[in-house]
DNA sequence: TCTACGATTTACT
DNA sequence: GTAAATCGTAGAA
C-alpha cells in the first residue's frame, strides 16, 4: 500500500480567481496577479505558470490603453467586459498579446500579463542552466506566453472565470509589497505623458521577468 | 476601399 | 546599439 506518497500537491491550496477578485481597481488587480498562477489545458496536456510582471491600462483616459477617449472598436470591445474575461489582440502582425479585464462592465480596463515563470515538473535529466535558459525563453514575454500557451483569438471575451481550458488561481503566495518593483510600461511612446504612469509591475529579482 | 502602424521578438552590425 | 518580420485593424478618404 502507497501510504507514503499521499503526494504533497494535495496539500497546495488550489483555488479558482472569481469574479470579484477581478471586479477591483485594476491598479490593485495587476499587483496583486504577482504570484498568481496560470492554468491552461490543451487537450489533456495542462500548462502551468506563476504570473511574475503584468502591465495595467486604465481607458478611457489613459492614452496608451486601446479605450483612450471611450472609443469603441472591433478589436477593443472586449475591454469594456466586466472583470476576469480575455482580451486578447496581435501585434506587429505576429504576436498575441493576453490581457485580463477589470472593473465592472463598461469600463475599459485591463491587466496585460508579460511574463510568466513556467512550472515545469519532473525535469530530473536536465541541467540546471540549460532547463532555466530554455524556461525563460517559454514566456518571458507577453507574445512569448501566448506562443507557449498556445492563446490566440479563439479566446477573445473568454470568461476566465467559467472556461475549462484557462483560469488563473491563487495558490496560496503573497507577494509583499517591498518586492512589487513598479516601472513605466514598455512599447507605448506614442502616449505622451502616459508612457511615464509606473504602472508596470514585477517581481523583484524574479529571473522571468521581461526587461529591467 | 486604401494606407499606416503597432502594449514584440529576434537577428544582426 | 539598429532593423526586419508580418498582418489585422483603425482611421482616413
């Protein structure tokens, strides 16, 4: 009889982010995704990553968010969903780009996620520089992580709180405040006095992150 | 319709 | 450090 190995992943704490986690201010909301995790099942393979830097866009006044000045679009509309759906886009004709939203409905605001640390498990044969080389090359990155979790439009307005294929839960870490680094958004020049908003977070010292 | 360009990544000088 | 890749969409006409 297996009474030993009653495996310890039954002791982690597993629980789904709800609706009312998302429903807060999205300055609160993307600082406290740190250290959250992202599930995401293809089949029945399942992807896991802990979130280490996340962006927050705040439309309609923040020239930089995809909502400045309250505009509706095609692309955009899924911004103005109420808290924990998918926005999702391309850029540069090549990359996916996974933001969260926020807030309650019909107010654009989201949390771009930008870099996840891959939980990677039963890597005994791998060296550890290569594994940590090839693990922050997976999502290290938000068009990298969408590339890794294989997100593309299909789950544009996707409710993050009722999918089967991708949630995000709280397992239980807190980061402290005195290792939340909080820095300008990257790729947004255009938006004038915005692009200086340090609204950009990470982990300190997490060695997934994008860019210091 | 037509045109310009981007919430990035990668390769190369 | 600089530049190319690559295409859906926003905004103009």
């Amino acid at each position: 009889m297996e009474k030993t190995n009653k495996t310890k992943s039954q002791k982690i704490k597993r629980k789904k982010l709800q609706r009312d986690f998302f429903n807060q201010p999205t300055l609160k909301v993307a600082q406290e995704l740190l250290g959250k995790y992202i599930v995401r099942k293809i089949g029945s393979r399942i992807l896991t990553g802990k979130i280490v830097e996340t962006e927050a866009y705040i439309g309609p006044r923040d020239k930089a968010s995809h909502a400045f000045g309250g505009k509706v679009t095609a692309r955009n509309k899924a911004e103005y969903l109420e808290g924990g759906h998918c926005y999702i886009y391309l850029v540069y004709g090549m990359y996916w780009q996974f933001n969260v939203t926020t807030e309650r409905e019909g107010k654009p605001e989201c949390v771009l996620i930008r870099a996840l640390e891959p939980i990677i498990e039963n890597q005994k044969s791998v060296s550890k520089d290569s594994s940590d080389k090839e693990r922050r090359n997976l999502a290290g990155g938000p068009g990298k992580l969408c590339r890794w979790l294989k997100l593309d439009k299909s789950f544009y307005g996707e409710d993050l709180t009722k999918s089967e294929r991708l949630w995000l839960e709280d397992r239980g870490e807190t980061i402290k405040k005195s290792q939340i680094v909080k820095a300008k958004r990257i790729g947004i020049d255009y938006a004038r006095e915005w692009k200086e908003k340090p609204w950009r977070f990470y982990i300190k010292g997490n060695k997934f992150v994008s860019r210091y």
